[in-house]
C-alpha cells in the first residue's frame, strides 16, 4: 500500500526544524534522508528508521516492523513526537557510516 502526500507533508513539517532533511519517492513510498545518509522512510504511512544504537535506545519500547516484504526491520517512530524526532534523526544519521561516493561516468 502506497503512503499518502498528506503523511509525507506531515511528517515533513514535524522534521522542518532540521537542515538536511529530505525525502525521495521510490515505489509509492519516500525514503527519509539527512544529510546525505539513508536514516529511515515512511511505509504504510509509518516513519520507519533505522535501528541503530541510538534508535534504539532514544525509543526502548518501539516497535520493529519490516518496510516491505523481503526488507530489514526498522523502527516505528512516533510522528507526532517533534521534539523526539529532532533528536533521533541526527543521532541515527550519526551512527551510520559515511555514502560511498559514486564514481563519475
């Protein structure tokens, strides 16, 4: 099931005091980047990030749950919790290794 516009522009406002944060669409979902790395998406109409460290201890009582059939679990984050979210988001984004760079064609 694909998330609606109406969850994205949400979650996006509830993320608007961040710098660097963005979404792609990709398949009927949006995959959450910040600052360039990979930090989560929004499935179902669920943020999803990912269970790193932090993640994990920022949101102990969080629920795993898989973004797409064949897909890593990750966990559920509470949109509605802003304060939360600004926090975690960096912090998971920190915990995560650096992009490859691309090479150039």
């Amino acid at each position: 099931m694909a998330s609606n516009k109406e969850f994205l522009t949400y979650a996006a406002e509830q993320l608007s005091d961040l710098d660097g944060v963005s979404f792609r669409p990709m398949m009927g979902e949006y995959v959450l980047y910040y600052r360039g790395k990979v930090v989560g998406g929004i499935y179902d109409d669920c943020l999803l990030v990912k269970p790193t460290q932090s993640a994990k201890s920022m949101m102990p009582d969080a629920a795993f749950e898989l973004p797409y059939p064949g897909g890593k679990e990750m966990l559920a984050a509470d949109v509605d919790d802003r304060e939360l979210l600004c926090r975690l988001i960096p912090a998971v984004a920190d915990d995560l290794p650096e992009p490859k760079k691309r090479r150039q064609r």
